[in-house]
C-alpha cells in the first residue's frame, strides 16, 4: 500500500473588519476616522476596525469597533459587508484578511472622541482624506464607489437625513457622495416619478419662500442588501 499524503496545513491568517463610516456635515460627505496610538502606522490616521473575537458575527465585530474606538454610540442608519481585502502584504503584522463594511451614520452624529486603542477620532471630507495607514485608502476609495452605486438601486441617499427634509437638501446629498452637481430640474423630476417621498404637509421657514417638506414614502423601505 502506498504512504498516504499529509493534507496541506491551512496557512495562519488573521480576521478582521474595517468600517468606512459616512455622514452628511454641513452639506458636504465625511468619513469618520481615528489616530492610531500603537505600531504599526502609529499616530497616523486609520479607518476604524481591528480583529474580530471567537465566536463573534463579523457585524458584530463591525459594530464593537465602532463603538469602541470613536465613541459612537448611535446605531448606524445603514451597515454593509461590501468587499473583502486580502493582499498578503496589506499589513507588515502579518496575513490579515480585512472584511470591509460601508455604515451611514444618522443626521447630527457630529461629536466623536476616540476611544479604546486610539489618539483620537475625528470627522474629514470623504473626498479629500489625509493619508491613511495601511490600505485604508483603497478601502475607502471602493466605499465611496459602493454608495455612488447604491443611489442608483436603493433608497440610501434618505438615511443621511432627519425623518423630514427638503428636496435640496436631498439633492445636496446625492451631490456629496457622487462629488459632482446634478440638474436642479432633471433630478426633481426624476425622484418625485420614483414614488418614494411624499410631501409632510409641513413647510420650512427661512430666507425667501418657505420650502416644501418630504418624508420616505409610507411602504417605501430603507435601502436593503
């Protein structure tokens, strides 16, 4: 009889997510990010993320870390997987296997700190990032591409926004997260055909002519996988 082949050994990689986490400011799209306090890529910034535990569901882990490193105590509006990055040389630690999640933050989720392992956490225009460690930037560069491509096929524009809001301030988000202005005209007749808003009945005081409100549709739901 022959001598039986030994299985290969599975090669030691570690788990761990990565959280691109945007929010409306001042009508512009930022990403929230944290300063590294430990090597590697100490002091610079980071998205946050780090190892997921035994036994925990890698949203779980997507949600632990957000909690723990920026102080973020709200439930994201939004929270995706949305690519997996695994470049055997994408961390100088070792193999490490990152499971990238996309999360929206909800109208005035404005003050963070950071916490946990971190120097602190702050807010920065999701197009005009510092340098980040490791390969936060293409992370972040294939977020911004997820969220431009789910304005086309879902409802995710709405959960930047209070429960009530204008038809500008709407367009103001799309304008943010594709980085480029849209026809005033084109793009209210486009949205009000979908049938996703309906007017409040309220309207909003200010300068000049108050400005109608909207709502999500009743039966219209939130932006699903």
């Amino acid at each position: 009889m022959g001598t039986l082949a030994l299985p290969p050994q599975a090669t030691q990689v570690g788990l761990a997510v990565d959280i691109a986490a945007f929010a409306m400011h001042g009508g512009e799209l930022q990403v929230l990010l944290v300063q590294r306090a430990e090597l590697p890529h100490a002091r610079d910034w980071a998205l946050p993320g780090g190892f997921v535990q035994p036994g925990e569901a890698l949203h779980e882990a997507a949600l632990r870390e957000l909690r723990t490193e920026t102080t973020v105590e709200l439930e994201p509006r939004h929270l995706e997987q949305f690519y997996t990055f695994g470049d055997p040389r994408r961390d100088p630690r070792g193999r490490i296997v990152s499971v990238a999640h996309l999360a929206v933050l909800g109208h005035g989720t404005v003050r963070v700190a950071g916490g946990g392992h971190t120097l602190g956490a702050a807010w920065f225009p999701a197009h005009r990032p510092p340098g980040l460690a490791f390969d936060h930037a293409l992370i972040l560069a294939r977020a911004l591409g997820r969220l431009q491509v789910r304005l086309e096929y879902a409802n995710l524009a709405l959960e930047f926004l209070p429960e009530t809001f204008t038809l500008p301030e709407l367009q103001k988000v799309y304008e943010a997260i594709l980085n480029r202005p849209l026809d005033k005209r084109n793009f209210r007749k486009r949205l009000l055909a979908q049938g996703l808003l309906v007017a409040s009945g309220e309207r909003r005081s200010g300068v000049g002519r108050p400005a109608q409100l909207y709502r999500r549709a009743k039966g219209a739901k939130a932006a699903t996988l």
